[in-house]
C-alpha cells in the first residue's frame, strides 16, 4: 500500500515520540549519575561565616554535578541551548533547551538536610517536553513526558482526590534569598490566608520536591511567588502528566513570565485560587 501524507505524518510523530522517550531514558542515567557524585560529598554541614563562603560551597556543588551533566545532555540534543543561570526567569526564545538544576536544594545539601535533588529538564517552544528529578539519598526517580504521564522509578503518578482544601495538605515555598519586600509581605499573607483554609500548610525549599509530592498525590495544592524556570518547569510536567492543574495564583494560565504560580490537584484548584486571590 503506497504510503500517503496522512500516514507519513503519522509514522514521523511515531518516530519522533520514540526518540523523545530514547533522550528521557538517556537523561535518567545522566542525572542519575550527578546524583551520585552529589551523594559521595552528602554528610557533614559545611561551615561558612561570609556570604562569599557560600556562594563558594554552592558553586562546587553545582559545578560537581554540571561536569557530569552538561557533556552527556548536550550529546543527546546537540542543536539545544543551555540555560546558563539556574535562578533565571522568564521565557526563552524558540527551539529546544536545557533547563537544569545541578542541585536543588543546594543549601540544605551544604546544611545535611535530606530535601534536595538534581533536575534536568528539556523545554521546547516555552513547553517541558521532558523532565528528570532524582533523589539521590532515596534512589528515587520522578520523570514525565508530554502526553506519556508521569512516573516514580516507573509507576504512573496521579494527583489526589480531594476535594475540600479544608482537608488538604498545602505548601509553599521560598523562591529565592533577598526577594523584595512586597514579594515577601504577600508569601507571608498567603501562608496566613492558607492558616485558616487549609489543614496542614508546610513550608520549606526546594519547589521541585513539593511539586513532586502533587504530582504523587501526597499532597494537594503548591503555590509560590516569584520564581526561577528550574524551580517550576520539572515540576509543572511531573503535576500536569499526573492529571494536576496549572496555573497563576489567581487561576490565570500560568507562563514562565508570570508572577505566581499553582499546582493542585482539580478538585481544590479553584478553592486554592480563592484563598490565594484574598488580601488581609
């Protein structure tokens, strides 16, 4: 049977989708790999009494990790650009890129806290295509493919149902040090307002790792102001693929442009975006 431009198409998105699950395979065992040089160096609070002593211990850390991450990705997706600062916002120009997070959570890596992980992400057009977050103290893995749902080390993920956010467990967190005074004054708000509404509010850093709890269905509602592409995009992927709702904080649809943003499971969405949207 001669094969006709419907059919080609067909076959091409076919091949196309195999290659994307090939680069999110591949991208497991990159980050995976980072983790693990991550973990050798995980144990003892490293001390500093300067801010330039932090940003050192920060910076080896990253550096560890991007060593091992950066050549193995780029040779998977030669032709895509790499997103050189972690805390940068905003929308990135067409085609494919790199959006990775060496070590999220860094600073608790350098205070022996357990919550961080490493992320890799590939946007294309503004859109996650794909998205890998290991945690290298459990072994565990979350990944999502656009259209393919969202896994932990292989198991579909799916958001919770509740429904009353009166029984919901919700978490912000801390986009990053030295926000200006208003983005501080409204987290605190919104912590308070989420105080009354909800049943248990948390509050800690990394974003990713809350963003992963909805995603698996363990928690139900993040929400944070402000906020850097490898803070949101992993976990937005992990959240929607899990059947989750993305949005601003006034339930808008959210960019990397924007100025909020929340991930909850559908039944507390719009109830979250009431308490978020009232000021004191």
């Amino acid at each position: 049977m001669p094969e006709t431009p419907q059919t080609a198409a067909t076959a091409a998105a076919a091949t196309a989708a195999a290659s994307d699950a090939d680069v999110l395979a591949q991208t497991v065992t990159a980050v995976q790999a980072a983790g693990s040089a991550l973990r050798e160096r995980f144990g003892e609070v490293v001390r500093y009494e300067t801010r330039e002593e932090l940003m050192r211990a920060l910076a080896a850390n990253d550096d560890l990790a991007l060593d091992i991450l950066r050549p193995r990705l780029t040779r998977l997706r030669p032709e895509a650009g790499w997103v050189e600062d972690e805390l940068d916002g905003g929308a990135l120009p067409a085609g494919e890129w790199w959006v990775v997070d060496p070590a999220e959570g860094n600073v608790n890596h350098l205070h022996a806290l357990p919550e961080w992980a490493v992320t890799a992400t590939l946007v294309r057009d503004n859109q996650p295509l794909l998205t890998v977050v290991h945690l290298p103290l459990t072994g565990e893995t979350y990944t999502a493919l656009a259209g393919a749902g969202a896994h932990l080390d292989g198991r579909p993920l799916h958001v919770s149902q509740t429904a009353d956010l009166g029984l919901g467990i919700v978490a912000t967190s801390q986009a990053r040090p030295d926000e200006d005074e208003e983005v501080v004054r409204r987290v605190g708000a919104s912590i308070t307002e989420m105080l009354f509404d909800a049943l248990v509010v948390r509050t800690a850093v990394p974003a990713t790792l809350h963003l992963a709890n909805v995603a698996a269905g363990r928690t139900d509602v993040f929400w944070q102001f402000a906020g850097a592409r490898a803070d949101l995009l992993p976990g937005t992927l992990l959240v929607r693929e899990a059947g989750g709702r993305i949005s601003d904080a006034e339930g808008r649809p959210w960019t990397p442009q924007s100025h909020s943003f929340l991930a909850a499971a559908p039944g507390v969405h719009a109830q979250a975006v009431s308490t978020l949207s009232r000021r004191p």
